[in-house]
C-alpha cells in the first residue's frame, strides 16, 4: 500500500470519527489533524488513534509515536502507521528481514 493509499484510509477514518463534512475534498499527507486543517480536538485525536489501531492492526508506543511530530499532518501520522506495520512497511519497498 503506497503513501497516498495510507493517508486515503486516514481520511476515511477522520470520517468516521468527526464527520465526513470536517474532511476536506482536498485533504492530503500535508493536511494538519489540529489547528489549520482537520481542526482535531484531543478527544477526537484520541478517537483517531484508536481507530488507527483497530484499521491497521497496530499498537502506537505512546513514547514514541505520539509525541513530537507523529500527529501533526496525516502524512506523519502515516509515516508512523507504516513504520509500526510490517505488512505495510514491506509493501513499500523496506526489505524483509529473513529467520
């Protein structure tokens, strides 16, 4: 699954958390998830992280992944769901680690 496939699928679940009409036409990985773009609260930022994990079957590291720049835009948001996936790390090309 390819960066813009990601950042579809996080569109989608921004969706479904806050409403399809907070999501714009136009929203892409440089899209901010607060001030400036999806205008996120931290309840609804916490509800997306959440639904993060359900979709891709990952658990973010708190420590991690959700301070700094994890959850600016959706696009380092992305980065973080595929750095915390195998399935879709190797889909974009990292190579895969043999036994």
């Amino acid at each position: 699954m390819d960066d813009e496939a990601v950042v579809e699928r996080l569109c989608a679940i921004v969706a479904r958390v806050v409403g399809a009409p907070r999501v714009p036409a136009d929203a892409g990985a440089g899209t901010p998830l607060r001030d400036g773009g999806l205008w996120l609260d931290s309840m609804e930022l916490l509800q997306v992280v959440i639904a993060c994990e359900a979709e891709f079957g990952i658990t973010f590291e708190p420590a991690e992944d959700l301070l700094g720049d994890g959850l600016e835009t959706l696009g380092t948001l992305a980065d973080v769901i595929r750095r915390r996936s195998p399935s879709l790390s190797r889909a974009a090309g990292a190579p895969e680690l043999s036994s």
